[in-house]
C-alpha cells in the first residue's frame, strides 16, 4: 500500500526553496511571477526537469514554488508581508495593514501546502526535498567543506541535545532569516554554518 504525505501548515516539510526565492525577492522585491522565478531558479542550477513529460514539468515546478511561497509568507510575516498570486507576486517590506493577513483556509493555499497534489508517494517527495537540500547546499558553499556534528549542530541552533523536529525546524527558520545575506544585518559565513547544521538535524 502506498503512503501519502498531506502534511500542511507549519508541520509542512520544509521546502529547499525558500530560501532562493527570498534571495530574488530581497533583490527585486516585485515583478515577479511564477515562471519567472522557475527560470531565476533554472538559472541558479536550482531547478531541474522534474518529469519527463513537459506539462507534468510545468505543474510540478509551479507545485514546488507555490509550495515554497506560501511557507515563505508565513515566515516572513508579521515583519514583512509576500503576497502571493502566480501572476504578481510582491515582497513588501513596511506598512502592513489589517488586509495583510496569513489567511489559513484560502483553498490555493491548502492545495499548494498538501504534497498529495504533487501526485507522488511519500518516498518519491523525500527523495526530491533531499534532492533540492542537496543542490542549494552546494550553491551555496560552492564546494567548500561543510561537515559538522550533530552535537555541534544543536550548539549553533541553542538548543538542547534532546530537542524535537518540531523546535529545530522553528529554530532553522528563525535563524536562517536572521542571517540570510540578502537580509539586512546578514552574514554569508553565520549563513553558511547554519546550512550546515541544518543538513545534519533536518535527517
């Protein structure tokens, strides 16, 4: 029998995207769309053919980063507002109003946060997320040494020895947008540390 992940809202895997798009996002804060930031992210390297068939290629690269924007606006928010339309999508950095909410039960984003619509099982999802981890690790060490313990992971996370996925992946997400580069404040080496411990706790 095949098992499906649905997992959705902050118990979501973690997309490896986010963090590409943000840095586009932090560069150019509007103009967007969804195919333009796939081919932004082609660019990097950070995109691969998904399926062999191209309209499966197309709704699977759209999944993805639909997928990543909705996790990303609920990160960024309350501190910044990402609105997200496929066809106009804005990174706003100050004066937020009463319109400017995470609004749970908007059905785009229910759909674009449950990995059944991916239309894969849960060993074909974990095997693409690896992929992608794997591919912006090494974009972003560009093939430095990036070992670290377990151990030593939990340090730069400040957490203790038994903590949960729930709390490491709260803290990865707290952390990695303090010390995102394209962030005010940022810093590429804490950055790249960070990346690290996260591929040890994230398995």
């Amino acid at each position: 029998m095949t098992h499906h992940v649905a997992i959705k809202g902050s118990d979501a895997p973690e997309n490896p995207l986010l963090w590409p798009i943000l840095s586009l996002l932090e560069r150019s804060p509007s103009g967007w769309k969804v195919h333009t930031l796939a081919n932004a992210l082609c660019d990097k390297q950070l995109m691969p053919q998904l399926d062999s068939d191209a309209n499966k290629d197309l709704f699977k690269r759209n999944f993805l980063i639909m997928n990543a924007l909705y996790q990303l606006q609920e990160t960024l928010f309350p501190g910044q507002w990402l609105q997200v339309q496929a066809m106009d999508i804005v990174l706003m950095r100050g004066g937020l109003s009463n319109s400017h909410y995470v609004d749970i039960n908007d059905p785009l984003r229910e759909y674009y946060s449950d990995w059944l619509n991916y239309e894969a099982d849960e060993k074909e999802i974990t095997r693409l997320l690896r992929s992608f981890w794997t591919r912006y690790h090494q974009h972003v060490h560009q093939g430095g040494d990036c070992s670290v313990s377990r151990t030593k992971a939990l340090t730069l996370f400040e957490l203790q020895i038994d903590a949960n996925q729930t709390e490491i992946r709260k803290r990865w997400r707290k952390l990695a947008l303090r010390w995102h580069p394209d962030r005010k404040g940022g810093d590429p080496h804490r950055f790249r540390e960070l990346c690290n411990a996260w591929q040890v706790l994230r398995e």
